[in-house]
C-alpha cells in the first residue's frame, strides 16, 4: 500500500465524463463487463478454497499451521497491497494495472494447480493476493472513470451484485469441482476466466490516469505496509494462538505505533495521497464503516455456518454450496434496486434499510437447531444477501462520489481494504468466541458421559468439530452417538454466540447510521476538480 502526493500542473480544462449527455455506449457495457466479469473471480477465490481445505489435508497433509497459511498468505498480501494499487493506477494508469493484476492473479492460480506440496502453495498463494490487490481496486476506479452520474450509481450497484454472487457462490462452484475433478481445479478454473479478462480488457477498457499524477512517498510506503502488515498478521494468528498471546499482543501493538507513526509523517507533507481530512466528510466516513460493519458480520458468520452445514447437517461440499445460493441472488437483487431505491429515498433510508435485513438475517441464524434443515439457513442467508446489496452498492458509490477524481484509485484501495480487515476482523473474533464457547461446553460432555473415552479421543473431540466429527467415527455406537450430539450442541451454542455479537454489531452500526449518514451523499463537486486523463 502506498499513499502517494500530487505533483502541482497546469489547471485542464474541465469536459464531461465518459457516457455524459447520453445513454450508455457500446464501449462502456464492454469495460463494465469485463471489470464484473473479473471481480466475479476474485470474489469466488475468496470463498472457494473454503470448502477445498478439507480435501488438501488428506491430499498434502499439511501441518495445521501450513493449512492456516494456504487461506491467510492470500489475505496478507491482498490486505497490505491493496492502498498500493489503486495508488499505482492512479499514476502509471488504472487499465495497465488492470492487465498487469489480471496476469498475475492468473499465473499465481497456475502456479496453485501445479504444485505438490504445502510450501510452494503457500507461495503462490501470495502471488495470487498481489494480483487482487492490483485488480480490485481497478475495477472499481475504472468503472467511476468510464461512468458518471446516475449511470455511475447503476455501473456500480452491477458490479456489488456481481461481487456479492462470486462470494457465495464459491463454495458451490467449489463442491462441484472437488466432486468431479482433483483439489487443483478449483485454482485452474481461474486461468481461463484470467486469459478471458486479459483480452477484454486490452479492447474494452480505455486507458485512464489522475491528471495532477502523484509522485511516490517511499517513506509512507514502508510505514503503511509494515503497519498493516502487523495488523492483518495480528487479526491472523488469533484462531491459532489465541487474543492474549505474545505473538498477537506484539503484532497489534506494533501495528499501531507503526500506523500512527505513518499518520503523523502523513499530516506533515503538503499533499498526502490520502488526505485524512477526507474522513471528516460523513458520507465517505460512514460509508466506509457500513462496509467495514457488514463484512464483519458478514465473513465471520459464513465461516461458521460453512462449519456447521458440513459438520452438524453432515451436508457434501456441493449442498454447502448450494445453500450459500439464497445470498448471491439476495445480493444481485439488492444491489441492482439500490441506486434507484437511493435515488428516490435517500442513502441514510436505504442503508438502514439494507442493515436490518442483515440483522433480520442473523436474528434467523440465532434460532438455528441441531436438526434444523434448508429453510431457516436459507431465509438467513437471503436476508443477509439482500441487506448486503441494499448497504454496499450506495456505499461504494458514495465512497468514490467524495473522492477527488485524482484519487478515485487510491480510495477504491481503502474500500477494499476495509472490507478485507473487516472480514478478517469478523473471522478472528468471532471464530474466537464461537470456539471459546465449544470448548467450554463440550469440556462438560467430557468430564461426564465422555469420560471413558481415551485420552487422544478426548483431546481431538475438545479441539473443534471438525476433529470431533472425524474422531467420533472411530467410537462404539453408543459412545459414538453421544460424542457426535454433544459436539453438535456445543458447536450450535457457539454458533448462536457469533449471531448475537453480529446483532450487537449491527445494531450499533445502525446508531452510527442514523446518527451520521447524511439522508443524500455529498460528492465532491466535480465542475471545481481536474477530471481524469482518457488517454
């Protein structure tokens, strides 16, 4: 990540942006089809591992670090990149950034399919998270370069409901892969979709660049990138060695000095990349934190529903899918209606409409059961979806409407990394009080009807469900029934906790709504800023 200032030019005479005064252009449905199209990979790489981690444990026999750091390398990378890449569009240009992501994303996905062992995937793991880090943020920055006006609000609702459908449906795409093909596929999937966007985006995507080209700050370099690599290392680690450990005390503590050590280097220079003053506007303010507040709800509920689908519902990879699909056409609808229902109620209206069907969502998650079948998950997650897609589209919008056109790509990064610490955030301390609560109740299983189990038995059965479930198949019939009704009860209990916390979440984030969401955004005005370059 990097935070960049603007050199000082001559003044460019203002003209309209693309698509202005008419309808929209062959060209524009092309580029905006091409970033959807690309978005939708990144988005289903994101989830899609998710169901594949089972099946590179019996396959790579990873160590259970190794296979914590398959799924994190990617999040490391990604979240600590991705402020340096939209900065780097910005300057060098967004549709070269585009390209150079696209065939990163796609060689780091080959090099996945190829490799036979922990290691090296970890790797190329990391290559596949620069690539994203490069591409997000260009999509976004491309699209509110190629668009403007209401058109730039609908562009973007298409592309926050295409985002929403790559997101759940990776688990699907993945179950079916994993169901007919070897664990690399669900990696090799993505280089075809990569040549694909590579091509269209060398014919559909005009060139574009911030007209005052900002020059790099190599000392805001180093402090932003170490600091948010403390703090995503931080966010990491906590399923493993848990909030009070060394490492995790020390890598959050190092992160914020490091950060507040960048903000005060940052407030010294003339024209920061990132000027802080931005977050004094209460729409791009509120907006970033409605995203940050969804995606944490959002990504530390799906990681334990996904657990309990597969482990207490005892559903194959392919149904997991499937019951993730009520999300990605909650979120396709909501985020298409989103810019019209803004438009004529308002964004504070529309984003508290969208968090309370996300509550609604998570209030139906609370009442989940051991023996609870589709339609509750399915309601839950329809609702959740829907939400999503009512909060993120005008949020997304709003977020770039405040931005200075020179810096359209450098706050499309903030966006993106928002919503990734915010999910990581959601997994570290959700995942953590879910597992807190499991141990605790099976710990009373174990002291009582499990005691006579042998003491490696018991050990695996107290760690998590996915070890109980594997273990318990090992057990006579009676004590296995009891073991596996015991596991399920505490992981349910755990996962009604993480509900909870996502409700207080949400109500919380819809005070702070209510209170600082203007009832329509406040863009910058375009007609007294430089707009883009169109080379």
């Amino acid at each position: 990540m990097t935070f960049l200032a603007s050199k000082t030019r001559s003044p460019q005479p203002n003209r309209p942006a693309a698509g202005e005064g008419g309808g929209i252009t062959k060209r524009q449905w092309l580029a905006l089809g091409v970033t959807c199209f690309t978005v939708l990979l990144i988005s289903l790489d994101q989830t899609v591992l998710n169901v594949a981690l089972p099946t590179l444990v019996k396959e790579l026999h990873p160590s259970s670090s190794g296979l914590q750091w398959i799924a994190d390398s990617y999040t490391l990378t990604n979240a600590v990149l991705l402020l340096f890449g939209g900065a780097l569009g910005d300057r060098f240009g967004r549709r070269r950034l585009f390209l150079v992501g696209v065939a990163i994303f796609g060689g780091g996905s080959l090099g996945c399919a190829l490799v036979h062992s922990t290691g090296p995937l970890i790797g190329a793991r990391a290559v596949m998270g620069l690539g994203a880090a490069f591409l997000m943020p260009a999509t976004l920055s491309i699209i509110a370069a190629t668009f403007s006006g209401h058109r730039r609000a609908r562009a973007i609702g298409i592309w926050a409901g295409v985002g929403g459908i790559g997101t759940a449906a990776g688990p699907l795409l993945g179950g079916w892969l994993l169901q007919h093909f070897w664990w690399g596929s669900v990696f090799l999937i993505n280089v075809p979709v990569a040549v694909l966007a590579l091509v269209g985006g060398l014919l559909a995507i005009s060139e574009s660049r911030a007209v005052n080209r900002p020059s790099l700050d190599p000392v805001g370099v180093v402090l932003s990138s170490l600091g948010l690599t403390a703090l995503t290392y931080g966010f990491i680690v906590t399923s493993t060695d848990g909030w009070g450990s060394r490492v995790v005390v020390g890598s959050l503590t190092v992160a914020v000095l490091v950060l507040f050590a960048f903000v005060l280097w940052d407030r010294k220079r003339s024209r920061p990349f990132l000027d802080l003053q931005l977050f004094v506007n209460r729409t791009f303010s509120s907006a970033l934190g409605a995203v940050t507040a969804v995606f944490f709800v959002m990504f530390g509920v799906s990681y334990l529903v996904s657990q309990y689908i597969q482990f207490v519902q005892g559903v194959d990879p392919f149904g997991v899918g499937i019951r993730f699909l009520p999300s990605a056409v909650g979120s396709l609808l909501g985020s298409n209606v989103a810019a019209r229902l803004t438009a004529r109620f308002g964004l504070r209206s529309i984003m508290l409409s969208g968090m309370l069907l996300v509550t609604g969502g998570l209030v139906a998650l609370s009442t989940l059961t051991v023996v609870s079948q589709f339609l509750p998950v399915g309601i839950a997650f329809g609702l959740i979806g829907l939400g999503m897609g009512l909060v993120m589209a005008p949020a997304s919008n709003a977020i770039v409407g405040t931005l200075p056109p020179d810096k359209v790509g450098a706050g499309s990064g903030l966006r993106a990394m928002v919503q990734l610490l915010g999910g990581a955030l959601g997994v570290a301390i959700v995942g953590s009080l879910a597992t807190s609560t499991y141990r605790s109740e099976i710990g009373t299983a174990l002291a009582g009807p499990l005691r006579h189990v042998s003491a490696g038995a018991r050990q695996m059965i107290g760690n998590q469900i996915g070890d109980a479930v594997g273990v318990t198949r090992t057990l006579p019939l009676g004590l296995r029934r009891t073991a596996t009704d015991a596991a399920n009860h505490a992981f349910v209990s755990g996962l009604h906790l993480a509900a909870l916390v996502g409700i207080g979440i949400m109500v919380l984030a819809m005070l702070s709504a209510a209170i600082y969401v203007p009832a329509h955004s406040s863009p910058v005005n375009d007609a007294d800023l430089p707009l883009d370059a169109h080379l």
